[in-house]
C-alpha cells in the first residue's frame, strides 16, 4: 500500500505538485489558507483537512509548500499544527525555500517532538511542477530520505540527498544564484543587441546551440520576446530567495558581489511594482537603462 501523504500550500507551485501526487496514487490530504485552493484539490480527488494537525493526524509524510520560513514554522508548530498531529513515524518535509538556518532550527525542533524532518526545496519553477521534472535537493536523514524518495519521485525528476539538515536548503541558495544571475546574464545580452538593432530572435537561435545555451537562455528568451511576464518564478520570491543568500554568505563571510547587485535589481523591480511578474522581467530593469525594449517583431 502506497504511503498517505499530507499536502501543506497550494500555491502556483503546490497545486501541480499535489496533482502529480494524486496522478502517481498516492492518498493525500491537503490543507491552505485559501478554502477554493482546497475545493479545487478535492475535485481532483485530494481529501480536504481544516488544519496541519489533521493532515499530520492522517498522513504518513506531511509536505509543506510555503513562501517563507515564518510560514513553515507556524504551519509545523503553530495552534492546530502539524506536529500537535505528527506521530512516531510521521516524516515532514519541508519543500519551500527557506534559510538553511531555519532548516537547521525546524529539524531540531522536530526531534525533540519525536518527528523526522527533511529538507527539500525544488528547482524547476512552476513548469517543472507541472510537468513532475523538478529537481529537488534534500537535507536530512539517509533512512527518512529512503522512506520518502518515491513520494518526491512522483514529483520530480532528479531527487538528490546532498546532505545534512539545512544542505538542501543550501543547495537551493546556490542553484538560485545560478539561475538568476543567469537570466540577469542574459538580459543584458539581449538589450544589448536590441539598442544595436539586432533581430533578437535570430540571434537567440544563433547562440542557443553553443556554449552560451541552457534552459534558462530557452526558457526565458522567448517569454522577454513575447512581452510574457506572467509568473512562473515570481519576482517578490526570487527577492527573497536572494536575500537569504546574501544574509547566508554575509554570515559565512562569503563575499558575492555579483549576487549583491543582483539583490538590488531586485528591489528595483519591486519598487516598480513588478514583484508579482515572473523574473525573466529583469530584462525589463536593463531596458530601462538602456531606453530600448526587446520584443519580437509585430509584438506590442
């Protein structure tokens, strides 16, 4: 019998997450804040819960999918949380974006209750959870790892025990430099080429073949042409994502200078009230500079 599994945040990433969960057969039961988020799962064929404590109360493994660390813990430990439902053998995992930090505390906390704790933030954004081809690095026990992997397989495509508590958290830090600075990388390309009056579209398929191409250059290049900024990774998200890295490194003494600026385009987009936009609008910060738009030809 497949493992019942509880579902915590049902947001642009969780929903599609829960859905491959259910597609894969696995009993879950899922809880949000927002009551149509839930009327809509159960449609599906999810097992509404009124609170993290019954969810825990009625799963094996309990998945929390949240925007920050203060949400995590107060789905865990708040009034009518998990853990006051949380069994002997219940194994939560904590699948949101989190300081390491606050990793390292949750898995403490949960000891001392009695309850395995995993860390496994995911990459891959909202196509990737749709599609279950998320790449997901986990912090924790080996053997809880073990007892959870099909769960995550359901979900995604490449699940990793990188470490520790706290190292998959790490490893989502990491991963989000990488891409972010990667698309900030790519913007400047691009704006570049447009004040120079390039056709962007050729020039994309011009360099996607060589060494400059990845999945960022295919997955955000033709949303700036299209002038499709709807998220998928929202900009308000990546801000904070990036704002743990900086606060990780400075506690680390790690000096990022690129990150740093990074950070800056950042709130430079939120401050335009961009933040609910997908990140490939930090394109839209280097036009603005640079008084160009890059869109393909007939796109308003």
């Amino acid at each position: 019998m497949k493992q019942s599994v509880g579902f915590i945040g049902l947001g642009i990433m969780g929903m599609p997450m829960t859905r491959n969960l259910l597609k894969a057969g696995f009993r879950v039961m899922a809880f949000d804040l927002n009551p149509e988020a839930v009327k809509a799962i159960t449609a599906e064929g999810a097992t509404p819960a009124a609170s993290g404590k019954e969810v825990a109360e009625n799963s094996d493994i309990v998945i929390t999918m949240l925007p920050k660390g203060v949400h995590v813990r107060a789905a865990i430990f708040g009034p009518n949380g998990v853990i006051e439902g949380a069994h002997q053998d219940t194994v939560i995992v904590d699948m949101s974006s989190v300081l390491p930090t606050e990793s390292k505390q949750l898995a403490l906390d949960a000891k001392e209750q009695g309850v395995s704790f995993l860390d496994a933030p995911v990459s891959g954004g909202e196509p990737g959870a749709i599609d279950g081809t998320l790449a997901i690095m986990v912090g924790g026990n080996s053997v809880d790892f073990e007892n959870v992997k099909s769960v995550l397989n359901a979900m995604g495509n490449n699940v990793v025990l990188v470490g520790d508590s706290g190292c998959g958290s790490t490893a989502k830090l990491s991963n989000q430099i990488i891409v972010n600075l990667n698309i900030a990388a790519v913007s400047e390309a691009v704006t570049l080429a447009a004040k120079a009056g390039i056709d962007i579209e050729k020039m994309y398929q011009a360099i996607r073949g060589g060494l400059a191409g990845s999945n960022v250059l295919d997955a955000k290049v033709p949303m700036m042409l299209d002038r499709n900024f709807v998220a998928g990774g929202r900009v308000d998200i990546n801000l904070k994502d990036i704002t743990n890295v900086m606060d990780t490194a400075h506690d680390l003494h790690v000096p990022l200078p690129l990150s740093s600026q990074l950070l800056e385009t950042f709130h430079a987009l939120a401050s335009d009230g961009k933040e609910a936009l997908d990140h490939a609008s930090i394109v839209q910060h280097y036009e603005k500079l640079a008084n160009v738009t890059v869109k393909r030809e007939g796109v308003e």
